[in-house]
C-alpha cells in the first residue's frame, strides 16, 4: 500500500511541476507579445489632408510629408 502511494504522489507532483513550467512559458510569450506590440512605427501627417500615415510609407519632400504621390503633387503646383 506505501507503494502505491507513493508512486501517486510522484506522479501529481510531476503534473504540479508540468503545469507550473507551461504557465510560465505561456506568460514569457505573451510578455514578449506585448513588448512587440507597444514597439510600434511613428505616424506623420500629410500636408494636404493631414491623414496620418507610417513613416516608412510616407512619401517625403524636404521636410514635409504626403500620403501619396499626389498629393506631393498638389502641395508642390500650390493648389
């Protein structure tokens, strides 16, 4: 009877152990979500419409930027 006992309590400690390190592989990942999520792009504005777009799909002109290509254009032919 001390056996088998024995062998249950080894084996509801090894669950106890397994549970414990997937819940803390869990929480590493979302940890790591989060910290990508907050580390986002920087918006600029348009000139002309003053939509808000990333940077890196910005079409820049000196120091001013434009959501597209057109509205460089109209910036640039001042209407």
């Amino acid at each position: 009877m001390g056996r088998i006992l024995f062998w249950i309590v080894l084996a509801l400690a090894a669950i106890a152990l397994w549970r414990g390190w997937q819940r803390a592989q869990r929480r590493a990942r979302m940890t790591t979500k989060r910290k990508t999520a907050v580390a986002g792009e920087s918006m600029v504005a348009c000139r002309v419409c003053g939509l808000n777009v990333p940077r890196s799909e910005a079409v820049v002109d000196g120091e001013h930027s434009y959501c597209s290509e057109e509205h460089r254009r109209q910036a640039r032919s001042g209407g």
